[in-house]
C-alpha cells in the first residue's frame, strides 16, 4: 500500500519524491525520518507563555554541552580535514596552546595561512591536507610557497631573516587511518625543508600532543616546546 504525503509517496521502507520530469533525479527518504519530518510542525509565537521551566533548564544544560564539546570536534578536525576548516583548526590549536598572536590570515587568499609568535620570531605557517596517492604527501612546491611567503615578509615589510621563521603543517593521507599513512614529505619536500631551514608538523602529531595535554601527561608549555622542534625526516 502506498501513502502519500504532500510531493512524497510511501513506498516501503522510503518515501520517493515526485518526478516532474525524465530528466529530474528522484530523491529517497527513509521512511523513520520522514515520520520526524511530519512530526515536527511550526511552533505559534504564544507558545513560549506555556513553556515548562524543567524544559527551559534543559534546553540551556543541552546548549552548555554543545558549547564544551566544540574543542574536541575541532582536534578531531586535525585528522580529517583540509582547506579552510583544517587552517581554522590549526589557528584554533595554536591559540588553544596559548602561543602568542595567532592569526588566521584569510582575508587574503595570496598569503601565508597562519601567523604566530614565539620566543620573539614570527612564525609563518602553510597549512595543506592531501589526499590519496601520490598527492597526499608534502611536495616541494608547498615548501617553495612557504620560502615565497618569508621572501615576501623580508621585502615588504623590512625583516630579517633570523627574525622569521618557515613552518609547514600537513594533514598527509588525510583519507587514511592515521596509523596507516605513508611518508608525510616526499624527498624533495625534505629537501627544500633543509635548504630553507624551515620546521614541518604532521596533523596526527598535533592531535597527540593535545590529547596528552588533555590527560595531564604533558603541560602546554611542553606541548608548545615539541610544536616549535616539529618532527624529524630523514
């Protein structure tokens, strides 16, 4: 038996949408979410007179918990993510382990990711999240745009050198189970890391620096210590 509602009709387990046209796709909905679909209506404005305080008190106590679990869903965001959430991500981290000054530069697209300060230098961070195959490691392209970012800072704004400091972030393999990636830099990624002298980060060692910090095994102070060395690469 089928059961229409509005454009949807019943069938089964799903609803199917109506099709006004060959060439239009046809959209499956199942069927316990539909039923929450028509469960939920809209609420008068009155209503609010009639509400209970125990609600009330519920709905804030639900509002608190979404606001405390947010930090843990970005760290998560550390292992999976790439373009802008994974360079809001690492903004967060960085300013979560209290470094100084950080700054998420998006207002401009032709510029360095993010910006921080340590120990009197500025750092300048690229940030990439790689896929699969032969693309989801660091390449020495990420790193001549890191060198194309400290030139430019020299130039531009008249620093020097041992005032700046080149650090490459990469989510390598993003796709992958954490335990199970291959190299995050390809050889001549390594290569232009030690000619320029820039430090490089991996995402899944971030997430476990903070997830030791989390379990009190390690201060942030300490944290920020293993940041600033980044990861060795042979």
């Amino acid at each position: 038996m089928q059961k229409k509602c509005g454009v949807f009709t019943q069938k089964g387990e799903n609803y199917e949408a109506f099709k006004s046209g060959k060439t239009n796709p046809i959209v499956y909905i199942p069927t316990y979410m539909m039923d929450e679909i028509l469960w939920i209506q809209k609420k008068p404005r009155w209503l609010e007179e009639y509400s209970f305080e125990e609600k009330k008190s519920i709905h804030e106590e639900i509002e608190k918990c979404r606001e405390d679990i947010k930090p843990f869903e970005m760290f998560e965001r550390l292992l999976y993510a790439t373009n802008t959430p994974l360079e809001e991500t690492i903004a967060f981290v960085l300013d979560w382990l209290e470094f100084k000054d950080v700054v998420h530069v998006k207002e401009n697209p032709d510029n360095h990711d993010i910006e921080f300060k340590h120990n009197g230098k500025l750092y300048l961070v690229e940030v990439k999240g790689k896929g699969e195959g032969r693309k989801g490691a660091g390449d020495k392209e990420d790193i001549q745009q890191l060198r194309s970012w400290v030139e430019r800072k020299i130039v531009n704004e008249n620093m020097k050198r041992d005032e700046l400091e080149g650090f490459f972030v990469i989510n390598h393999y993003r796709k992958v189970n954490p335990e199970e990636r291959d190299d995050p830099l390809t050889p001549h990624a390594k290569e232009f890391l030690k000619l320029n002298n820039f430090k490089f980060i991996t995402t899944p060692h971030l997430f476990n620096l903070i997830k030791k910090v989390q379990n009190s095994e390690i201060t942030k102070e300490k944290a920020r210590e293993e940041v600033i060395k980044g990861e060795k690469y042979e």
